[in-house]
C-alpha cells in the first residue's frame, strides 16, 4: 500500500494590491495568498491542496497547516470514501487543535485544506476529476464521508441517503450535459470598489459580450458612490442582465436595510454578505425586510452547524458555500446536503487563489449526484491568476467548462511557487529592493 511520506506546506502570494484586484470595502488592500499544500507519495503522484488566505494572514495559516503533518504523514495514501472520511475524523478530533475552534477559522482551514489535498490525491490515483471521482461513489459510501454531529434537528443520515438516491437516476445524463455545455457562471471581474467608474462600465460591457447573464458590483464604501455606480452597471448591462451586488459584511442590520432600499430601483438580484457571518437572526431580519431581493452568504460562514441555521431561520435564499473555508469536501457535501434539504439553490463564493480551479468540481458534483438540478444556480468567476494552475478553470460564453484531468485542480506550476513564495520568492525580494 502506498504511503504519505511528506507533507510540505508553502507560502504563495500575489500583489494584487497593486492593481485593486480583489478590492472592497472591507479588505481595501488584498494580497491573495495561499497556504499551499503538497501531500508526498512513495508510489504515483502527490495530491495538492490550498487554504485562501490574503496577505499576512497566510503566516498564520501556513503554521496551522503544519501542525497537523503528524496526523498525515505515514498514513496510507487515501483511494475510497472510507480511507477519506477516516482522515477527515481524525483531523477534526484532534482535541488540542480542536480547542482553537472548535471548527472553525484558521484550524479548520487547515483541516480542509489537508483534506482537499487528500481528495486531489485519491482522484488523480484514480485517473479521474473529483467531481467525477465523488459522483461514481453510491449513496452509502457519500453519507459515511459527512459527520452528521448538530445537524440532525435539520437533516438525519436517512434524509441524506434520501436525497442521494432520488439523485441517482440521471447521473450519467447529467455528466454528460456537464461535459457538452458546461455550468453557469457570472463574473464579478467589472465590480472591484477601487476600479474607476470608466473601468466598471468597459468590463461590464465585455462580461455582456462574453455571455455572463450576471455580474456582480462590490458596495458599502460610501452609499453616494454606490447609487451613482450602481446606476451605470445597470445602463450599462440593460434589464434582462443581472446585477447582484456583496458587501462584504460591511453592514448591521438597518444599516444593510438603508442602503439596500436606495439601491433597489436599479434591482439588484441579491445582496451577498451584508452584515458578520456569524449573525443569523441578523440576516434573518435583513431578509424579511427587503424582500424580494434575496440574500446570499456564505464565504465566511465557518461551519455546517452555521450553514444549518441560517436555512433553518430562513435568513438566505443563496447558499455561497467556499472550497477552502469549511473543513474540505467532506464538509462541504454536508453543506451541500442541507441546501438539498432546504430547497436553496448554491451559488458558490470563488475568485482568490485557486477558488474557481476546486469550486467547480463541487458545484458539478452537486448537479450530477445531490440537487441534481442547476436551477438558478451559477459559479463566480474572476478572471485573474488562473494561469498559476496547471489545470485552470475555463469560462466560454459564460459557462465553466467540466474539468477533465484528474484530481481537485489545485496544483500551481513551479514556476509560480518559485517566483511568488514568500518572503524569498523573486517577486518579493525585488519589490523589497525596490
């Protein structure tokens, strides 16, 4: 059987700063980093896994990261359901590490980046994209990778099995439609808050041409300036496009409700993140104040048990679930589980380091073996730092094309680990010179 025998942990980032790529509200700086994972093999190919962190944040995760090798290295190298589940167990109950969560913030990422390492590993052994490698997986072997722990007021381990095998007829019909026309997406790429209103409205345009149904603006910077932007985006894109707008958690309560009632003449479809990730009854009140417009969150959510409860309070109508956020796939399928359970449709949070490169094999997967239907559902793209990956993620008219090539997509090049490794990578020992 083959073994772990290393686990090295890199510290990767990007000057995006520079350019106000990845700009908002409340992150007016970012330099998209990554805590990036290699699992070493003794036998075949290593698997690749990342946390998304920005900037000096990063030193933190990447120490986490490492704290966790002894759980890793030596195990057998993960092929099935079973050998994953029993990873994810034994790195969630580490008692110690727990104690920093419990299950949530930096340890967890670290959790789910090990994870989604693991993940990538097992696929690439199998020769096969993760979301076709979990979606050949029977009902029994999905249930047993989710820890079904504070959740079962909200969705039990029959109610799961339930729902994976409703899903089951169709499975290869729906690969198949994957494969020949890819998944929804809508760009957020026109709506970063430092971009001048020019560079806004030449972006929507191109999104428009490029076939986005959607695009996304950043808000909560000054209410003056997003009525005056918001109303470009819309002269801009026309009716029939969408324009969802994120506010990155800028907001309390009737402050979202405030801001939200001036920008509704421009109908914006959802607003993403508008006050902390943690206040459900908070979005819950948000919620039921601006209907219709719906209310989206997700990428900062910290955990399954959050997730159950802003759909138990009816406080979201789009579930923005995060590759790396959670503690990996494994979690994740929980999530995806829940949202299932509730009828909300997933829109996953993407862009960063690698977001767009994994969260498309979740949202596929999802399609082909949970929901089993890509209604109102669509992926975020942000096309930058795409080309850093060796299988990248590909928009064409507006729609992610299926990964082919085995494993989670994770994998940088060499060259960019060299170069934007941080502190010594040539990227940051020139600027520091500079």
């Amino acid at each position: 059987m083959a073994k772990i025998i290393g686990m090295e942990v890199l510290d990767v980032r990007f000057p995006t700063s520079k350019e106000l790529d990845g700009s908002d509200a409340m992150n007016p700086d970012p330099d998209y980093s990554a805590a990036y994972v290699v699992l070493h093999a003794d036998e075949g190919p290593d698997g690749y896994g990342l946390a998304f962190t920005i900037g000096r944040g990063n030193d933190v995760q990447a120490a986490a990261i490492r704290a966790l090798a002894p759980h890793v290295v030596g195990r057998d190298v993960p092929e099935d359901a079973a050998a994953l589940g029993d990873l994810s167990r034994t790195l969630v109950g580490d008692s110690q590490f727990r104690w920093l969560g419990p299950e949530k913030g930096v340890a967890h990422m670290a959790v789910g980046a090990i994870v989604n390492a693991a993940w990538d590993l097992a696929a690439r052994r199998a020769g096969l994209p993760v979301w076709r490698f979990a979606a050949r997986m029977t009902p029994e072997e999905l249930v047993s990778l989710v820890d079904f722990r504070y959740l079962t007021d909200a969705l039990t381990e029959a109610e799961a099995l339930d729902i994976l095998r409703r899903a089951e007829p169709g499975r290869a019909e729906r690969a198949k439609q994957l494969e020949e026309k890819g998944y929804r997406a809508y760009s957020t790429s026109p709506g970063w808050l430092g971009y001048a209103d020019a560079k806004l409205v030449r972006l929507a345009e191109q999104a428009v041409a490029d076939g986005f149904e959607m695009i996304k603006l950043k808000v909560g910077g000054n209410l003056e300036d997003d009525v005056r932007r918001m109303k470009l985006a819309r002269e801009t894109v026309g009716q029939d496009v969408r324009i969802a707008v994120d506010a990155n958690q800028r907001w309390d309560v009737s402050a979202a409700v405030t801001w939200m009632t001036a920008l509704a003449p421009y109908d914006p479809y959802w607003i993403e993140e508008p006050t902390s990730p943690d206040d459900v009854l908070g979005h819950a009140a948000i919620a039921k104040a601006l209907a219709p417009i719906k209310i989206a969150t997700g990428e900062h959510v910290q955990n399954r048990v959050i997730f159950k409860q802003l759909l138990q309070a009816d406080a979201i109508s789009v579930l923005q679930l995060d590759a790396a956020r959670v503690g990996g796939f494994n979690e994740n399928l929980a999530i995806l589980l829940l949202a299932a359970k509730f009828g909300v449709p997933v829109c996953p949070h993407a862009g960063g380091v690698g977001l767009c490169e994994l969260v498309r094999h979740l949202s596929m997967f999802d399609f082909v073996a949970v929901s089993g239907t890509d209604a109102d559902r669509s992926i975020e793209w942000v096309d930058h730092l795409h080309e850093h990956f060796t299988d990248p993620a590909v928009v064409e008219r507006g729609r992610y094309l299926a990964p082919t090539a085995p494993g989670f997509s994770a994998r940088m090049h060499d060259a960019t680990l060299r170069r934007f490794r941080f502190p010594d990578g040539p990227e940051w020992t020139e600027t520091a010179s500079e």
